[in-house]
C-alpha cells in the first residue's frame, strides 16, 4: 500500500514516505523530511527541515516537528532532528533539530511517550521508552537515558543528565544531573530518594533493591567527603552493576553538579 494523503495535506516533493504512511487533513510536510513505514500524522502536524522520524510513530494534531532551533547561534545550516520508532508524540509537542556549533543532531530513541505540549530543545539525546508528562521541557544539550520519566510541567535547564530509570516529579526544576534509578523533585530539584516504584515495576527483584538501597545509604551519607564515598561504595560493590552504573554516571563527567538529598 502506498502512502494515504489526505487531499487537504500538503507534502513536498523531496520528502520520503515509506510504506502504508497516512498524512491527515491539514498536515505540512516539508523539506528533507524522512517518514517511515506506518507513520500516521493524524491532522495539522507541520514537519520541516532535515527530519527523520522511524516506524510506527504517531503524531497528533499541532505538534511541530524539525522546524529551526531556538538559539541565536543557528545560522540556517543543516542540522537534522532523528526521532525512532513506535513513539508518541501527542498535541503541541515541539522537537527542535541540533545546531551547527552544537552536536549537529537532535536524537530522540524508539518507544518514547509525549504528552501534550512536551518540548525537545536543540542538541539532545533522548533514549528509549522516555515519558516526558504534559507539558515537559528539556533545554538544549539535554541527555535523557533509557526509560526515564519527567512528570508534568518539569523543567530541565540545557546540559543536564538524567540518568537511566530515574523519575523527576511534577512541577520541578532541575539545574542538576540526577543519578541513574534516582527519584528527584522540587525547585531547585533534590534527590529525594531511589526510583523504588520504577524498579519494582521493570522487575527487580526485593534483594537487589535492598542491596541498591544500602549502597545509596552509604553514598550519600554524612560521614567523609563525596568522594571518599563514592570510592568505598565503588570497592564494596564493584560486582553489582546497577550500583556501578551509578558510580560510573558520577565519575563520566566529574565536573558537573548532581542533584543530592536534602540535609
């Protein structure tokens, strides 16, 4: 079957359609636009610029897709915005592609959930099975790992990490890395505590958690420095990989900020 356009829509000749694509009433597809198979823009979808989009996402009504970043560096050059397959992608979401001076791309990864009005920035990695709750914004530069979720209207300031498995609450803002399976919350957001809800639901198991959780305990206690600790937890647990996942999360870019518990 070949793309379905609804007479309405407007495609122009230099995008690509894969198979079974269905282009609702009022949809603009402009530019060097990639669709895969089975992408469904449902109506009044604008996608521009140097866009790919995989398999099987589904775009709603008024999101806005590769159209030029919010940044007074970009100049016009190609950049691309790459979004993987089987995502959502709900009303007024707006995806930027990266900038010249940045990493030149914008990656969003497969299964990604969107909600409404949910904001991509310039120059972000986007893992995959990301929920980004209405409203979410990520400034540019962002680095979301796989399965992370942003609760309603949170902010996140460029340059930030947010660590695979982690949970932001609603309504914060985060300035601040927050660790792999962390839970974070607030303005300025604080660690509040371990992702225990998210673990239990992808499966871990009681023991794992239990041992997780001491490890954080003796990280983030009070006794000796940062360091100190993060060395006696890395020696203690050096065969458990989530704990290192963590240790290694901290230790990739030493000289940034992480979100940590209140006193």
């Amino acid at each position: 079957m070949t793309a379905k356009i609804h007479p309405t829509a407007i495609v122009s000749e230099t995008a690509r359609l894969g198979q079974d694509v269905e282009i609702g009433p009022f949809c603009i597809v402009d530019g060097d636009v990639d669709l895969g198979n089975n992408v469904r823009l449902i109506s009044h979808v604008t996608i521009s610029g140097y866009t790919k989009i995989g398999d099987e996402t589904v775009v709603y009504p008024h999101a806005s897709l590769g159209h030029p970043p919010q940044d007074f560096k970009y100049k016009g050059e190609e950049t691309w915005l790459k979004i993987g397959a089987r995502n959502t992608i709900r009303e007024y979401v707006t995806m930027h592609p990266g900038t010249g001076v940045g990493r030149k791309e914008t990656v969003v990864g497969d299964d990604g959930f969107f909600m409404v009005g949910a904001h991509v920035a310039h120059d972000c990695v986007v893992g995959d099975k990301v929920v980004l709750s209405n409203h979410a914004v990520l400034g540019g530069y962002t680095i979301v790992e796989d399965q992370v979720i942003l609760g309603g209207y949170t902010g996140v300031v460029q340059f930030c990490r947010i660590g695979r498995q982690s949970f932001v609450n609603a309504m914060s803002l985060l300035t601040k890395d927050v660790i792999p399976y962390g839970a974070a919350g607030g303005n300025h957001a604080h660690l509040e505590g371990l992702n225990l809800v998210g673990l239990k639901r992808r499966g871990y198991s009681r023991s794992a958690i239990k041992e997780l959780r001491t490890a954080y305990r003796l990280m983030f206690a009070e006794e000796g420095s940062f360091n100190e600790r993060l060395e006696d937890v890395s020696g203690l647990y050096a065969d458990n990989s989530a704990v290192m996942e963590i240790v290694e999360f901290i230790r990739a870019e030493p000289g940034r900020s992480i979100c940590m518990p209140h006193g």
